[in-house]
C-alpha cells in the first residue's frame, strides 16, 4: 500500500478548512475550487465549471455497471454532475477536509456519499469503472522530494487507481504541472501560507509515473482557461472585499488575493499549465 509523500490532512485541513462561507463568496455556485474550461468569450464560471466536467464525463460510460469515485472530490459538484447525468450512479468521494466532507454529506451538498479518507487507504475490495480526480495531485508530493522520489511517489498513486479500477476503466485527472518553472521556484509564501507541504509536478513526471498502468486517450493543456478562472475568481474576491475583509478579516483576504494574484500571472506566462488527462487502464 501507497503512504503519503505529499500533503496530509492537517497541512490539507490549514488550507480547505479556512470556511465554506468563505469559498462561497469568490468561487461559482458549484463551488469548484479547480480550472474551468472557456468556450467562448461570454460564458460565466458556471457554465465553464459544466464544461470543464463534460469535457471528463462525456470520455467515460457512466452507465457502465460499477460507479465513480471522485478523489479530491472538494464540494462535491463533480459527483452531483454525474448524478444529473445518471441518476442512481454508485458514487464515492473522499477528501481530506472535514468541512468540504460537511458540506458533501447535507442537504445542500445533495447527500453525497463521501468520506474524509487519504487516497493511500483506499480499501482493495472495491472496484469502480471510473476515476475522476481534479486538482488533487499537486497535493501528493511534498517540495523537498527528488525528481525520482516526485515519480515514485505519482506512481504509487496511478498503481492505487490501477488497483481500484475495473480492466479498461477510465482516470480522469486534472492537474496544474511546470512549464518552464521548477519546483525549487516555488515561491515561499505560497509553501508556507498557502499550500503546505504541496509541489506542482513536472509534465515528465506524470508521463513516467503512468508506465505500463494507464494508456493515454485523450489530453490538452489549458493554461489560458486557468488564467480566466483566476480572473473570474479574482473579480469576485473584489467585488466582496468588504464581506469578506468585515466576516473573515483582512489578513485573510489579502493571502488568497495575493495567492490568486500569483497563481494568474504564472498561467498568463506559461510558468505553469494545467493537464487535462483521460487515460485509460492496461
Ligand atoms: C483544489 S481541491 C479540488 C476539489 C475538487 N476536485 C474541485 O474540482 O473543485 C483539492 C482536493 O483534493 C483533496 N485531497 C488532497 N490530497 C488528498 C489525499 N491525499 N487524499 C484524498 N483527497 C485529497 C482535498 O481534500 C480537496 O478536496
């Protein structure tokens, strides 16, 4: 069984567990806390956050007998999609955060099944047709691994989803990776006051650490659609500013500001990109 490389539930708890209020105010009403997908100039977050989900679902058979396991499954608007899609879908999502694991399980979260797991601890006598796992992966290696140790570390997770999908199921993974940045660049505020213990991968890194488990189907790199949804985020974190500076205090506000602020100007320059993968099981 895989361990841990990269962040655990306290330093993903330091980040997630800020508030849902919070995220309520600046993200969309799904609250998809990853890149949309912009198809063109006039769409708003929702829409694109949709999008982004039929660009994975519409590669996958959500029919297919044995379900769907959302990992990093945040909020759970991935998992309500596929219910909209298929209603009845067995589902499964786990997260590392208490508050998104509240949110998924009540009323308004639409009752998910889901649970406060680490991807590490997946149980081996469940098997699903498909993964989905958005914007997760960033979170499975800590800054000071090795190039090899960052591979390992990916592998032992794509051996987990190997080992918990049905032959020929489906991953569906987005992730943030280096462009021309390196790890080491990393700027220290967002090591210590944003991401804990979190690395961005290396595009090689993930092509390495599929070997032999997983064939590629379909990728795109989407950095500009991560500069707009920072865009959209930032706007609405603005527009807010005095609600969330009364409600969550101004040292708060100006991290995640500055955090965005950041994270946008690295997709406007390409340090950064965001992959889009389906990848079959071998
Ligand atoms: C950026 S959020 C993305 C949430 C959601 N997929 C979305 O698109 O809005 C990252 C998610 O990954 C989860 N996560 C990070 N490391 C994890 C781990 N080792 N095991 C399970 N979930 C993890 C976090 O708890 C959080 O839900």
């Amino acid at each position: 069984m895989a361990t841990n490389q990269g962040a655990n539930a306290e330093a993903i708890q330091f980040h997630y567990d800020t508030s849902n209020d919070f995220f309520s105010l600046w993200l969309d009403d799904g609250m998809f806390y990853s890149c949309a997908r912009w198809l063109d100039g006039d769409e708003t977050l929702s829409r694109a956050q949709f999008n982004k989900l039929a660009w994975y679902y519409d590669r996958m058979d959500l029919a297919a007998g044995s379900g769907l396991l959302d990992i990093g499954c945040g909020w759970g608007g991935a998992l309500r999609e596929a219910i909209a899609r298929q209603p009845g879908i067995d589902h499964q999502g786990i997260t590392l955060s208490k508050e998104q694991l509240q949110h998924c399980q009540s009323d308004a979260g639409g009752n998910l099944n889901a649970a406060l797991l680490d991807w590490c601890d997946l149980p081996a006598d469940k098997t699903y047709s498909n993964i989905i796992s958005v914007e997760a992966f960033e979170a499975f290696a800590k800054p000071d691994l090795s190039k090899q140790q960052r591979i390992d570390a990916y592998r032992g997770f794509f051996e987990t989803c190997h080992r918990v999908l049905a032959p020929g199921g489906k991953l569906g993974l987005q992730t943030i990776y280096l462009e021309t940045a390196r790890s080491t660049d990393t700027p220290e505020f967002l090591q210590k006051h944003i991401f804990p213990d979190s690395a961005l991968p290396e595009l090689s890194d993930v092509f390495s650490a599929i070997e032999g488990l997983f064939s590629l189907q379909d990728a795109e790199n989407a950095a500009y659609d991560y500069y707009r949804t920072c865009r959209a985020w930032q706007k609405n974190m603005r527009r807010r500013k005095a609600e969330i500076v009364d409600r969550f205090g101004v040292e708060l506000y100006d991290r995640f500001h500055t955090y965005i602020a950041m994270s946008l100007i690295g997709f406007h320059q390409k340090t950064a990109g965001l992959l889009r993968l389906m990848l079959t099981r071998v």
